[in-house]
C-alpha cells in the first residue's frame, strides 16, 4: 500500500472581507492599518492600492482601502492564515476565501496532477451536468488542474507549488487549494473561525472537496499537527535576492577589472575613508 503524503503546509491562503456600517468600516480599516503596519516592520513596502472603487495601500499579503460606503481588507498568504480571525471579527461580510493544504508527493509534481486530471476528468464524464475540469499547462513546465468555473461560489486547483512559489522548501510539493465566495465563502468562514483545530478541519475540507470531484489525494488529515510553517519573503528580502543573482555577477567582473571606485560612485556608496566623486567634493565646497 502507498504511504501517505507529508503536508508541509495547511491553512487560509486568501480573505476578501468588507466593512458596510459606519462603525465596521472604521473598525476594519484600523485594524487593517495596523496589519499593514505589521508587513512594512517585516521589511515590506507601502504602495497605494487601489481595487472596484476602493483606494488605498498595500504591502506584503495586507490590502486596505474605503470608499464612502464601505471598507475592504484583503488577506493573502501566511497573514492571512495567521489574522483571519481578527479580521473576521472586524468585517461585516467575508467575499472571499481561499483554504489550502500542501503535500510532498512521491512523484513529480506534473505527473501525480496528470493523473488528478484523469480522475477528475473520468469523474465528470460519468455524471449529467458534471462540474468543468481544465488543466493548464505552462512554458515554465508546471501544470495547473482547475475543478469547476471560477465563477461559481466553489472551486478548486491543484498545482506545482514549487515551481509557482519558487521557494527551494516547496520543491517537489503540490498544493490542493479551494476557493469559496459569496454565501459560501461567509458560511465556511463562520464556521473555521469556530474551530478548536483549524488545521486538521481545513485539510479535511479540501479534501472531501476534491473527493468529491474525482481526486485522490493520499493525506492524513492529522498530519498536519507537526507543520513548520515556511515564513513568506519580504520585499527586503526579494530585493536582496534579486541583487545578488542579477547584480552580483557584474559588480564581481568590474572590481576584477579595477573599477572600485567607479562601481562605488555609480551605486553612490561612499564609505567612510573612500574619496567621494569630484562632483560631490564641490558641492561640499560650496557649503563650507
């Protein structure tokens, strides 16, 4: 018999809720605010967001704006996992919300969401008015399994989470994730936010959810009492990233050809005991 598979990740992945009275609104949008707060001391950035008439500001997995008759806060990734409680709290009304749990499966990621995709597909076929199965292939060579029409309050995907995240943890993982709005999206949170033990019960959902379109994901639903979760990175820690695999490589070759100096001016760093470029010595003489 096939051992199950380790999860290595579970929870909310995504939450879209809205504050319609006047006192809600001010309620979310603080509480919002302070979310964000948290995200730019994490090493994110703040940038002015804007969404269906709604304005204001962004930064790592926290968006918040109003608009005169009511507030939106947008939750993604571990924030949303680790605050869908108090937002629910705050909020009026839950649009949106994204439930996941993420396994280390025994065969390549494209291959075990191959045969998903025939299951479902085998699923459909053999029932009247089936829900709808695609399956999206890439150039980057991952694939996307898609149950149902996003347009209805239920769906579901399953995809390469490592290669989607490109996070070296997440290599060889396929994420199970469904999506939930409107009605459904209100119910489910009322009734998570009521669980002693949140894990177990998401990962139990997602799975009787895609059981019931065909797949077969091998998990234990109790597994997921020993996750360690993955810390999602930060815009300091992209921009860091970034740097040195595209910046690096040329900032080595110019020190190799005898370029200190000129490599400092040109990124403007001038530590202390370095000769600063001639146009900044005049301008100090000028302010003496």
């Amino acid at each position: 018999m096939a051992s199950d598979w380790p999860i290595v990740d579970a929870g909310v992945d995504w939450m879209t809720c809205t504050g319609n009275t006047r006192s809600s609104r001010a309620r979310l949008f603080a509480v919002g605010m302070r979310m964000l707060s948290g995200e730019l001391s994490a090493g994110n950035e703040k940038r002015v967001w804007s969404f269906e008439g709604y304005k204001g500001f962004k930064s790592g997995g926290v968006q918040v704006g109003a608009r005169p008759e009511s507030a939106v806060l947008r939750l993604t990734g571990g924030v949303a996992n680790e605050h869908y409680r108090e937002a629910f709290s705050a909020c009026d009304n839950v649009s949106r919300l994204d439930l996941q749990f993420t396994a280390r499966v025994d065969h390549e990621p494209t291959k075990v969401i191959a045969g998903e995709y025939r299951r479902a597909l085998r699923r459909t076929k053999n029932h009247l008015r089936g829900p709808s199965v695609d399956l999206w292939k890439s150039s980057r060579g991952s694939a996307t399994l898609y149950l149902g029409s996003r347009a209805s309050e239920r769906c579901a995907r399953v995809y390469d989470k490592g290669n989607e995240s490109s996070h070296e943890a997440m290599v060889g993982c396929v994420r199970y994730e469904i999506e939930l709005k409107g009605h459904a999206a209100l119910h489910w949170t009322k009734v998570l936010v009521a669980e002693v033990y949140p894990r177990p019960w998401i990962v139990a959902q997602v799975v009787q959810f895609v059981e019931s379109r065909g797949c077969a994901p091998r998990v234990n639903c109790r597994q997921c009492e020993t996750i360690v979760l993955h810390a999602t990175a930060t815009d300091t820690a992209r921009s860091l990233e970034w740097l040195r695999i595209q910046v690096r490589p040329t900032v080595a070759r110019l020190l190799k050809a005898g370029l200190r100096q000129e490599v400092l001016d040109c990124l403007t760093i001038h530590p202390v005991g370095l000769t600063a470029p001639a146009s900044s010595r005049r301008k100090l003489r000028k302010a003496s």
